[in-house]
C-alpha cells in the first residue's frame, strides 16, 4: 500500500540554503585540493536552534550539534557537507531521511562561529 504524501504546511521551510559539498582532490604535486562545490543555491529550509536542555545533553554525548535544519528530501545530501545562511555556516553532523520515505531530511548542524 503507497503512502500518500503530505506536504509540509506552507511557511515551514522559509529560509533559502545553499548546500556545499568539499570535494578532495588530488593534486599533479601529490597535494590536495578541497574547494567546495556548490550542491544546491537556493534550498527551502527551516533551521531550528537546540533548546538548552538538548544543547547540554548534545554536550554529554560528545555531540557538536546546535541547531536542526529540515528540508524537502534530496538526493545526495550527507554529513560532509555544509550550508550557509545568511552570512552563518552549518557543519552537518548527521543527515536523516525522516521516516525512509524521500520526503523530508532532517539534518543535525553545528553553527561555526568566527
């Protein structure tokens, strides 16, 4: 039996991310070359701050997390990669197809500050 999908109510996702993936390339010198790629300009996203009780647990399980972002499904995206938002830059730490179905990621993100 197919489930049915259900879009997200409107104004869920209202930031727009773009997704960067850091390719290694090796160099003709033996050295690497990590410029980042972009995956996606303009991702529809919603970005969550961890309350302080999740932020301190996060902290005892040696977990880096600090905000959730959430996301309509999309190929390819993984915790190597990072997004940036208005002038803030997210580490994914992990990335969750929600529920299996390829509707919603649901991404754990460290904010890096300056």
């Amino acid at each position: 039996m197919a489930v049915k999908f259900t879009p997200p109510p409107v104004g869920t996702f209202s930031k727009r991310m773009a997704i960067y993936a850091v390719p290694v390339n090796v160099t003709a010198d033996g050295g690497t070359d990590e410029t980042p790629a972009t995956l996606v300009t303009n991702a529809w996203v919603s970005i969550e701050s961890l309350s302080s009780q999740e932020t301190w647990l996060a902290k005892v399980q040696q977990d880096k997390t600090s905000h959730i972002i959430r996301m309509l499904y999309q190929p390819g995206i993984n915790a190597k990669m990072y997004g940036t938002w208005n002038g803030r830059t997210f580490n994914f730490t992990n990335v969750v197809d929600v529920d299996e179905r390829h509707v919603e990621l649901k991404i754990n993100a460290a904010e890096v500050t300056p």
